[in-house]
C-alpha cells in the first residue's frame, strides 16, 4: 500500500514538472481533471447497486414483517391491527371468490364468521416497483368461513402500496391449490 501510494505520488510529481516545462499545464490540468471526475464517477456508480439491493431488502422485511403481524391479526381477530394494515380501499378475494372490503372482512374477523387457527406461509417472493410491492406464494390454512372450512392449501398474491409513509395491504387474492394427480 504504501509502495502504490509512493509510486503514485511520484508519478504525479513527474507529470506536474513535465507539464510545467513543456508549458503545457492548462492541457495536463484538464486531463488530470477529467481523469479524477472518471474515477470518481465509476466508484459512485459502482456503489448505486448495492444501495438499491439494499432499500430492496429493507422493503421485502417490511412487507415480510406486516404480512406475518396481519396473519397473526387474523388468527386474534386483532381489528386494531388490521385497521392499520390494510388500505381503506382493500379488496380481498378469498379462495371461494367471494370479494370483501375492509370493513367487510374486519367484521368477519371481529364477529367469528370467519375464523382462523393456523395460517402458514411457504414460497413467498416479494418484488418492489417504486411505492408498491407484490407479494407471491403459497398458504396453508386452518379455518372456517361461515361455518365452512376454507381451503387448505391455496397460491396467493398480495400488493401493497406505500400510502403516507406506511405500506398498507390494498389487495388480497387466494386461489385454491389443486391436489396433483
């Protein structure tokens, strides 16, 4: 290390003399510029990745952690938190069909309509487009709709959208998984 910055400094010395006897400063000058704006540019451009993988994965634990908090919301019928969750204009699609709203699905929850013991998640990718995410993967779940047992074993997609500085959960969709034959 100290033999490069040695070298270095010694080369800059040579090009400094060399360009004050051959009069050539004002040239040499704006190549040296030019040669430390190149630089400097390719270390901060190199950085520029890094930087947005990692605000990448901040989301994805964010959206991570509030989908766990909601699924656990569900299983405690908690409207307080799914209050804060979803979005006032959230639309869930369960794996009947069935479209629900926030205060229709709050109140399924809060009534004991719909009922949940376990939900597990597997699978899930979460991909980030500016202030929205989109949520993918598979749910297993233990609960009843309506007296109904709701299916088992479903694919979900979930989008949530970054609204006042919080991610709110604006849709829900399930479909049924179909048992390989």
């Amino acid at each position: 290390m100290v033999l490069g910055v040695t070298m270095s400094l010694s080369w800059f010395r040579r090009f400094w003399a060399a360009a004050i006897n051959k009069g050539e400063l004002s040239m040499r000058r704006t190549i040296l510029i030019a040669v430390l704006v190149l630089t400097t540019a390719s270390i901060v451009l190199g950085q520029r990745p890094s930087a947005s993988a990692d605000r990448r994965r901040s989301i994805e634990q964010v959206i991570r952690q509030l989908d766990h908090e909601r699924i656990q919301a569900q299983i405690d019928a908690d409207a307080v938190a799914l209050e804060r969750i979803y979005a006032a204009d959230f639309i869930g699609v369960g794996p009947s069909g069935a479209v629900r709203t926030k205060p229709e699905v709050i109140s399924d929850f809060t009534s004991g309509e719909l009922k949940f013991q376990s939900i597990t998640t597997d699978e899930v990718q979460v991909r980030i487009y500016g202030i929205t995410a989109v949520e993918t993967g598979r749910s297993t779940m233990n609960g009843q709709d309506r007296g109904k047992a709701v299916p088992r074993d479903n694919r979900f997609t979930r989008v949530w959208v970054k609204q006042q500085g919080h991610w709110r959960l604006v849709l829900n969709h399930y479909s049924p998984l179909m048992m390989q034959r």
